[in-house]
C-alpha cells in the first residue's frame, strides 16, 4: 500500500510509472461483470459501474467498499468526471445518463439516446458533454440545462467512441464504419473524415498537445493522427489483440 500512496501523491517518471506488480485484488458483492470506472476524489476513491447497474465506491488506498446502490436499471457502460470532479456522468444500455455530485447523489437525469451509451466526453469548460451511442449518433447536452444543443448523424453504424478537444471547440467521434469524424461542436458540421482503420474504432484520445489524436481499433491497430494536417502521424499494431482502452493524455 506504500507503493500506491506514493504513485497517488508524487509525479514520477515514466521509469517508475510501469505497472510491475498488483496492489490490491477485490470482487464487487453482486459479481456481476465491471463496464466502466473512474477516479474520483482527485484519486482517493474509484467507482465502478456494473452490468447489474449498480455503482460500487471503493476506497483508493485501502481498497474496502465504502458504498454501492443501484444507479440505473440496466448495465453502465460509461462514466466519466468532469476536471474539476464536481459532476459525474454514468450512461447505461438503454441510452439514459445521469448525472451525480461528487458525494454521488442524483442531480438529474437525460433521456439523450435511444440505444447504449458508448462514450462520455466532457468540454473544456465543463459545461457541456458530448456523448456517443449505439443509435448511430454524438449529441453535445448543456449540462446546466439539459438541453441538447448539436447531434452529428454522418456516421453510418454505431458510434462507439467520442472525445472533446482538451481546449478548442473541437470533438471526435469513431464508429463501426471504421471511420473517424471530426466536427464542430457548435454547427454540427463535419470538419474531416479519417479513413485509417480497417475494422471498428472503439477508443479515442486527444493528446493534451491539442495537435495528436489517437484511434485505437478492432484492427489490432492504434493509430496517431495530426489534426493539423489530417494525416496519419504514427502507428503500431499487435498481432491477435483488440484495442480496448486508452490511457490518459
């Protein structure tokens, strides 16, 4: 536990960064299988969302239960914090999101989509998310409002990953089409098209550069574009492997 206290508190280099061992191993009471899950507390806690629809809260450091509900009637399968960790988002297989303080009690819910909710993205100013579903659509929703604002329908499958520009105005969307989109989040206008997978995109992530992208795929492949030119910047692939997350910026 000392080890991962010190991971939690000081910046360390890359050197010491890599994943040598396992700190802690824990079973949710329901056992019911793990979507999603994010840091919370600014690392002190990590919720966890369950195909019960039950979120789990557990303790960062010595990893006890600290309290688990049922949040949405069907599986979670996204969360995501905003950077100032005030609002937590959780969506699940029908489509419905909900958002939470960070003591985990309901501010409101949005019924935003038709089908599964297959990614979470918050703006730069936090005020509004950008979410990504199996009914083919990316919706931006005003937080404070619940409105939407601007729905991208240009893809041809379901839109299985989304993220926000970490500053600009800004967002990407990636789909079964094999197909990465970018848009205005303002006009809801297609901005580029990146024909760089063979296979389904399932993870994006923005580099806090703001010029890099990254498109993990079904293909095996993760993929860096640069905006600036739309062009494929570097690439890498793993034999027999699926892309299934990315990492922080």
């Amino acid at each position: 536990m000392k080890d991962f206290a010190r991971l939690a508190t000081e910046s360390l280099g890359a050197w010491e960064s890599v994943c040598s061992k396992s700190l802690h191993f824990c079973i949710s009471k329901d056992k019911s299988p793990l979507y999603s899950l994010a840091w919370i507390n600014f690392g002190k806690s990590l919720i966890t969302g369950a195909e019960s629809g039950e979120i789990a809260q557990w303790n960062g450091t010595t990893f006890n239960l600290e309290k688990n509900f049922v949040a949405h009637n069907t599986s979670i399968t996204a969360i995501a914090l905003s950077k100032n960790e005030e609002t937590i988002v959780t969506g699940d297989d029908s489509g419905q999101l909900k958002l939470w303080d960070r003591e985990l009690q309901l501010n409101h819910q949005l019924s935003t989509h038709t089908e599964s909710v297959r990614g979470i993205s918050f703006g730069p100013e936090e005020s509004k998310i950008l979410t990504c579903s199996d009914d083919k659509t990316a919706i931006v929703t005003d937080v404070e409002t619940s409105k939407v604002e601007t729905t991208f329908l240009k893809h041809g499958a379901e839109v299985k990953a989304c993220d926000w520009h970490p500053s600009k105005g800004l967002v990407m969307t990636g789909g079964k089409d094999n197909f990465g989109k970018l848009w205005d989040p303002r006009t809801g206008e297609e901005l580029c098209t990146l024909y760089a997978h063979h296979q389904h995109i399932g993870k994006i992530k923005w580099h806090r550069n703001g010029n890099w992208v990254a498109t993990g795929s079904k293909d095996t492949s993760v993929r860096v574009h640069d905006i600036r030119t739309c062009l494929l910047y570097t690439s890498d692939a793993a034999d027999d492997m699926q892309c299934v997350d990315l990492g922080g910026r």
